[in-house]
C-alpha cells in the first residue's frame, strides 16, 4: 500500500459508525420531553397497529360481514387526530397552512384512495388470517420504494433493491403455502381475493406515501409535527366522507343492527371492537406521524418491521392463526428483507449528511 493511502471507508462498519456519530450529534442535546414522546410514539406504533389487525380479524370472526364497516372505522377516529393538532393553533406559536385550491384537491384525492385502500383491506382481513394479513402487507415498502422513487425521486441503492427481492420472494413463500391457513368457511376464490386484495392495498399504500410525500415537497414546502397533522386530518376527514358514502349506498348502517344482535358476545361486544378498532388505528396513525417527526423515517422503518411479526405471532397466540414452517420462513425473510432496507436507507442517509 503507498504512504499516505487510507482506508475507504465505505464498509459496513464505517457506514454504521458514521451513522451513529451523526445520530449522536442529532439527539445528545435533546430535552427529556423529547425522548418520553418518542417512547409514548414507539409504543403506540408497535401497540396500536396490531391490536387494530386483531381486532378487524375478530370482528369478522365472530360474526361480521360488512367491508364497508371496516373501512369506515379505520376513518371514523378522524377526529382524535384534530384533537390533537387544533390546540397547537391556540396554545402554540403555529399557524394553519393556507388552503389553496391544489391543496385541497390534493387532499381529496388522497381521502379517495384512503378510502379504497381500506377497503381493500377490509377485504383481505375477511378472508385472511390476521398473520397472513399483515405479512403480505408488509409488501407495501417495496411499492412505496418503487412509488417513491419514480414519482418523489428517491434514490434507491442496491441494499434497497435487494429489500425489494427478499419481500417479494417471502410473498411468493406465502402464496405456495395457500392450502395451510385457509379457514374452512373460507372458499378458495375468496382466499386468492383475500390474497390479490392485501397486496392491491399494499401498492396503492405505497402510492398514497409517495403521493404524500409529494404534497409536502410541492404544495407546502415545509415538514413540520402540525403540518404533518394537517395532512392525516385532513385526508383522514375526506376518507371519511367518502367511505360513509359508500357505507349509505350499501344500505350498512340499517344492517349493524342485525349483525350486533348475531355477534359473538352480543351487541356491547360489537360496539366495543368497532370503537376500539377506531380508537387504536387513529393511535397508530398518531404514533407513527410523531415518530417521523421526533426521529426519522429509517427509525419509523424499524418500527414496521418490528409490527410485522408482533402482529403475527400475537395473531397465533391470541387468535390461534395456523403458523406452518413456510410461514415463519416468509416471516423470517420479510425481516430480513425490512434489515436489508432499513440499512440502505441509512447509508442514504448518511452518504447525504457527511456530504
């Protein structure tokens, strides 16, 4: 080796210790305000998302039927979200951001496809298990990368490539083993629908990220906690308003009664999944903007990754899922996928920072 040469510095190792050097710098002076809401934010993302998987997997298992009612729950709790966000007008130093005509037909649309997303869901979780639900929905980080980077220009680098290949082989795992989790009552059309519904609603969440993340880089030009509320109430209300559309065509509302009445465990039963459905998905959704917000989006990563086989084995301990040796080999390669992933990312990042 000549003098003077050095070592690059491009290795894992270096990498990783950039990256800890650089969050260190970020974070060390943070107040501990700071780090109890980004705890209260991490617990509510690894809490409230799979206690909402379940509970949507129990409504339909103990009687209900409706995907629109579904849907509209996972909207209903819109206005937890203001709760939160129109006190920061009075109490803080903020300001709402000017509704422009853009601006609102950007939440429209946004409200549109939330509304179809969940509906697809909605299907997927009725025919489903609640574990193979949540591991093929995990396929939404590859169409969020690919939306990502075709419409916001995200880059993508070969760990990030590589993610994209492990999850979609672990979807391809799942799909060959088709035969070990069906419910008897599920007929086979209805499971490859439950199956193409899951990842439809994966790639048309990938798209809603990538179409969000738009909206701030051209239409608000700014990322703050408030703003960011602004965008999830606002979208949240007009998903809202179009799921209770849906619902009234469907004639669902005159059908609760009769579906409470038949409900596993009665009707008190019934109101206390549909509300609980609605409380913990709005919790979730809360959580998950605070930590994008407090922290990252590699951190916010993480935390997908972590809910993923949380759902999953809390699905098999609590609502007895059938887990086959193919399923676990999906989990473990969806996680691994995930690392891969959550590591490209923060070589991104880190390339960006010391640049």
């Amino acid at each position: 080796m000549e003098e003077g040469s050095s070592k690059p510095s491009n290795s894992l190792w270096d990498k990783i210790r950039d990256l800890k050097h650089i969050t260190m710098e970020k974070y060390k002076r943070k107040p501990i305000s700071h780090w109890i809401l980004l705890a209260l934010s991490i617990a509510a993302m690894l809490v409230a998302f799979p206690a909402s998987s379940l509970l949507t997997r129990v409504y339909y298992s103990n009687g209900g039927a409706s995907k629109w009612i579904i849907s509209w729950v996972a909207v209903a709790g819109w206005p937890l979200t203001a709760l939160i966000l129109f006190p920061s007008y009075f109490f803080g130093d903020s300001s709402p951001t000017p509704l422009t005509f853009k601006l609102l037909l950007s939440y429209i649309v946004l409200g549109f496809l939330s509304a179809a997303d969940n509906l697809m869901y909605a299907y997927a979780y009725a025919y489903l298990p609640a574990s193979t639900a949540a591991l093929l929905a995990s396929s939404s980080l590859v169409f969020s990368a690919l939306c990502g980077y075709f419409l916001v220009h995200n880059k993508l680098n070969a760990s990030m490539v590589n993610a994209i290949v492990i999850i979609t082989a672990a979807m391809a795992i799942i799909a060959l083993d088709s035969d070990s989790d069906k419910y008897d009552y599920v007929t086979d059309h209805q499971y490859i629908m439950g199956f193409i519904w899951d990842i439809l609603g994966s790639a048309l969440h990938g798209l809603i990220f990538a179409l969000s993340e738009l909206v701030f880089i051209k239409l608000m030009g700014r990322r703050s906690f408030h703003v960011v509320l602004e965008q999830q109430v606002m979208v949240s209300f007009f998903g809202f308003v179009f799921t209770t559309i849906g619902v009234v065509l469907n004639n669902d509302f005159e059908g609760m009664a009769s579906e409470a009445r038949s409900f596993k465990g009665g009707r008190s039963s019934y109101i206390l999944v549909l509300v609980w459905s609605a409380i913990t998905f709005q919790l979730g959704v809360l959580g998950g903007t605070a930590v994008l917000y407090l922290a990252s989006t590699v951190m916010a990563g993480v935390l997908n990754a972590i809910r993923v086989p949380i759902t999953a084995v809390a699905a098999v301990i609590l609502l007895h899922d059938p887990m086959s040796g193919f399923k676990i080999l999906s989990l473990l390669i969806t996680f691994w996928g995930f690392t891969s992933y959550i590591y490209g990312n923060s070589s991104a990042s880190s390339e960006h920072s010391t640049s």
